[in-house]
C-alpha cells in the first residue's frame, strides 16, 4: 500500500498547532434534504416548512449531525491518514438554511500512551457568519511516530517505542548539530559627546559691600485750590405783565496763590518738611437781596346787602 503524500506524524505535532479553517458554502434546503435522506433522518422539522412554523420556529432547520460531519471533515483533512479514535460534539445553536458555517480547531494536548501507541486531543468549534458559536468538541487520534514507525507497522512489525524522554535527548541533540546563528554585527555606539568644563568661580572679594542709598525726603503735595462756587444768576421777579430779564452773576475774586515755599533739607541729613502754609480760599459772596413781590391788585368791593348801585365802580 503506497503511504499518503504529506503524510501527518507525532513527532511534527506541538501543543497549540491550529488547524487550517474551513468555509463552508451557505447551508441550503436542498443539501439538507439529502443530508436527511442519507442519514435516514426523516425528521419534518428539517424538510417541512409548514409544520416547523407550527412547531414555533421560523422556518425549518438544518439537523445538528449536518455541523458534525463539517467538522469531520475539517479534522480527516488534517489528520492525512492518521487514524480518528474519538468524536465528541456539543450542539449549541441552530444552524438556519443560509448560514455561512467556519469550522476550526486546535492542538490541545499530544501524549505518549506507551507500547507505541501516540495520541493528541484535538479542540474543535464551528462559528456562523454573525461569529455565533455553533458546535463545539473533541477529536482524539493516534498518530505514527515518524515515516519508519509506518513502514515498520505496514510490513507487520511491531511499532516502533519512543519515550518523552528519548525524545527529548534526540531534540536537544537536533538543536546543537545545527549550527548557531550568528548574531549580527552591529554599530558601535557612538562616543559620548564631551560636556564643556564649567566656567571657573570668581575669587571673593575683601572690600566691603558699599552702604545702601538713602532714600531722599518726600515733600508733601500741594493741595488744590477749592473751585469756588458760582452762585446762580438771580432773577428779581418783574410786575405783571413786564418780561423777566435775568441779572449778571457778581464778579468772583481769584483765589490767593499759595506762596509759601518749602524748607530745604540739610545736606547728609534727612529733614523733616514742614506743611506749607496756604491761605483759605476766599469765601462766595452772597446773593444780593431779592426784591419783594408787588401786591395783586385789589378787588372791586362788592355792594353791601340793602345799598342801592351807584353806577360807579369803586376802586
């Protein structure tokens, strides 16, 4: 019997491998329909649309072993001649006529069972197109240890014995025939920039620090002469009848000149500024008197009770 090409081995397996995934083609009525006839599967819920929208659901589905036979698929591609021991399946959702199903899977453990017997334990899952999980298992298989443990089993002799530890001196022993990389060369780093020498300190000086300046006396301001007041233009009330002309204000004396001079500071000495004289400022004159309003004229007389009218007006 002529060995499969890219033939699968133990010793080409680590823990954490992932398996190549696999993008079904969107699941349809009619490949659910035949998976139902070669199953023999003959359940309605899978082909009659009718009774499952009775039954509560919105349309007839695809049955669960459909998903494990995908994932079947995925792992005997993998496995390429290995031989599959266990199968193991959760149904988690269900599959929809259109949904696009992704099938994956990863190397979880790989073990040595003794007597030449090598397994690992694969996990697999299968998602939907809205990344839905939708299955999940495990595959267990049993692998040949390498190309002349299948030689030596094909042609009837017993398998061939590796132990972890074998293994692991025939790795190590792998790993130094090979010859080290070396590593490559790189730059030397480039010299570090010289820092210029610090500037160098003036020698303190004996001579005494000269004594502060001080401050020159304040004079005190002149105050400002106070505005004097004008006093509205009064206006003496005319007769009746008569127009009104205003008076002209009276004339108002200029305030005297503060001629009083400041005292001078004796040199080398602070003086103290006496406050300058000023005069007061000169008082308002007051208003002249108004002249006193002239009197109504007088009524006419009414005539007494029991007189006789004379015809004159009395005034």
């Amino acid at each position: 019997m002529a060995l499969l090409a890219r033939q699968l081995y133990f010793e080409a397996v680590k823990v954490g491998d992932e398996l190549p995934p696999l993008v079904k083609p969107p699941v349809d009525r009619t490949q659910i329909a035949r998976y139902a006839g070669a199953s023999g599967d003959f359940n309605p819920l899978y082909v009659d649309e009718h009774l499952a929208k009775n039954a509560g659901f919105p349309s007839a589905h695809a049955p669960g072993m459909l998903v494990m036979g995908f994932i079947g698929e995925l792992v005997v591609d993998w496995l390429r001649g290995a031989r599959l021991r266990r199968y193991a399946a959760r149904f988690i959702k269900i599959v929809w006529p259109g949904d696009v199903i992704t099938l994956r899977g990863r190397v979880v453990d790989r073990r040595f069972e003794g007597n030449g017997v090598y397994a690992v334990d694969i996990e697999v899952w299968a998602e939907n197109q809205r990344g839905e999980l939708v299955l999940k298992g495990l595959v267990t298989a049993q692998l040949y240890y390498s190309a002349d443990d299948d030689a030596r089993q094909r042609a009837g002799h017993p398998p061939l014995v590796v132990t972890p530890e074998e293994e692991a001196a025939r790795l190590a022993k792998l790993s130094r025939a090979q010859p080290a990389k070396k590593p490559e060369p790189r730059a030397p780093p480039p010299p570090p920039r010289a820092m210029p020498p610090p500037p160098p300190r003036a020698a303190p000086s004996t001579r005494p620090a000269p004594a502060p300046a001080r401050p020159a006396p304040l004079t005190p301001a002149r105050p400002a002469p106070a505005a004097p007041s004008r006093p509205a233009a009064a206006v003496a009330p005319a007769r009746p009848g008569a127009p009104q002309q205003p008076r002209p204000p009276a004339p108002v004396r200029p305030a005297a000149r503060d001629t009083a001079k400041p005292a001078r500071a004796a040199p080398g000495k602070a003086a103290r500024a006496a406050p300058a004289k000023t005069r007061p400022a000169a008082k308002p004159r007051p208003a002249p008197r108004t002249v006193p309003k002239a009197k109504p004229a007088a009524r006419a007389s009414r005539p007494r009770p029991g007189s006789k009218p004379t015809g004159k007006k009395r005034r």
